[in-house]
C-alpha cells in the first residue's frame, strides 16, 4: 500500500490521539499534499520543524497501528465485503451495503 494512502488510513483511526498542531500538520501533508515548506510557513516554523514532526507523526500512527491493528481489521473487513458482494444476491448485497456504509461513516448506522 502506497505510504500516503496507509498513513490517510491510520489517520482516520489514530487522529484523535495526536495533538492539535499534529493533527493540523499531518492534515496539511498527508490529506492536502502541501509541501514542507507551506507548512512551515502556515505554521511560522521552520522546514525542519515541520520534517521533524511528520516524522514523529508517523512513528506514532504506525505505533497504534501496530498495537491496535485497527486499520488493517478495516482493509480485511472491506475486502471481506467486496468477496461477500460478487457471489451473493441482490437482498445480501443491500445488507452488504449497509455494513459498509456503516464502516464508512465511523459506525453510525442511520
């Protein structure tokens, strides 16, 4: 998996955990693909400041990652779904879709 789409990933589950400017900065990077230098001059802070945090971000997410494996439990779910979806019929694949839009929307089920 390309590492800005697992960090989106474990960003989704471990955000909540890191603090204010963290979550800023790994938003900035990993979701808006700003450069280190915007960052830097969005936050007035240097470049290496900026380096230097992301990567302490990153320790971090892969850390809860590979304590809690809640990302990879979603990927396994998901994939899980998408085998269900191919052989089933139509009423399964509706509570299929439910699943997933329940996974989608952080478990909150309408």
């Amino acid at each position: 998996m390309d590492d800005r789409i697992r960090m989106n990933l474990c960003l989704d589950f471990y955000e909540e955990l890191l603090t204010g400017k963290q979550q800023r900065i790994c938003d900035y990077y990993f979701r808006n693909d700003l450069s280190l230098q915007e960052i830097a001059e969005m936050e007035n802070v240097s470049r290496a400041a900026v380096h230097d945090m992301i990567k302490r971000c990153r320790d971090e997410l892969l850390h809860y990652e590979n304590t809690l494996h809640m990302a990879a439990a979603y990927e396994k779910r998901m994939q899980l779904y998408r085998e269900i979806k191919k052989t089933a019929d139509a009423g399964i694949n509706r509570l299929v879709d439910q699943c997933i839009d329940t996974e989608i929307g952080g478990g909150k089920n309408e």
